[in-house]
C-alpha cells in the first residue's frame, strides 16, 4: 500500500482530484448514454404504458395512436429527468470534493466503490448491449477501483481537515 500510496502522491493530490472528478464525470455521462440506449433497446416506456392500461383495466386499443405516443414521451422525458438529476447530484459533490470537504469525499469513496461493484456486475450481465458495454464495465472496473484506491490513500491529503486541540 505504501508503493500506491507513493504513486498517488507523485500524481499530486491536486492532480489526483482533478483527475478524478474529470474521469467520474466523463463516465456519469457514459453511463447515462448506455443507459438511455438501454431503455430504448428495451422499449421500456411502451410496456410501461401497457402495464399502465391493463392495471386500469383499459386496453390500449381504446386510444389513438398519438395519445400512447404521449404518453410513451411522458414516461421516457420522466426518466431523462431523473438521470439529471443524478449528473447534477453527483456533480454537486464533485465540486465539493474540488473544494476539499470531507463530507463530500466520503461520497466519492462510497461512489467509486459501489460503480467498482456494479460495473463487475455488469461484465457478466451485458443487458443486451453488447461488446461495447463489456469493454466498457471492463474498463472503468479498474478505472473505479484505481480512484477508490487514490481516494482512501490521499484521505488526508485531499481534504480539509481540522485538527483537534489538545486542552
């Protein structure tokens, strides 16, 4: 640990968190990317509004054409929202973490730990995405788990941290 640790710090904690705020950004985006090429593969709204109007019992056959369309944009606009909202969340903490607070790189370590397991996950369920999607899990596995690591390493050096006074 000591050997990574040097790593970390001839990178510079400065660099370091530049570094990994630019790289965890990049890949919110990618991931929102595959994640919108998911749901479309899947046509997720179309069976949403489906199970909508079964659950109502109505059939969709009762409405035209473009009253589904609407509602199918509802439910896919619905959902673009909240991955902005994510990106926004989480480059609310990233902007804190530029500014050193320790609340907000206990979220960075959190985060890159728990996309670490997810991206694993991700290697063997490809979600029908393909080739892309697997070198993509298979490349930020390393990428999450090399930030995870710098982050908890440089815990100290990146933070502003008080130290406490003796009596």
């Amino acid at each position: 640990m000591e050997k990574l640790k040097a790593h970390y710090l001839k990178l510079g904690p400065k660099t370091f968190v530049i570094l990994c705020v630019l790289l965890l950004l990049v890949t919110d985006l990618l991931n929102s990317y595959y994640l919108k090429l998911w749901w479309k593969t899947k046509n997720l709204s179309a069976n949403f509004v489906h199970l909508m109007a079964q659950r109502s019992g109505m059939s969709l056959h009762e409405f035209d054409h473009a009253t589904v369309q609407d509602w199918m944009q509802l439910i896919d606009n619905a959902v673009y929202f909240l991955i902005i909202i994510v990106i926004v969340n989480n480059l609310f903490f990233y902007l804190f973490y530029l500014r050193k607070k320790l609340w907000a790189q206990g979220f960075i370590l959190f985060y890159t730990f728990t996309a670490a397991l997810f991206a694993g996950t991700f290697i063997f369920d490809n979600a029908g995405l393909g080739m892309g999607w697997l070198v993509y899990n298979t490349l930020t596995l390393f990428m999450y788990i090399y930030l995870y690591l710098g982050v908890k390493l440089l815990r100290t050096e990146t933070t502003l941290v008080r130290e406490k006074k003796g009596r």
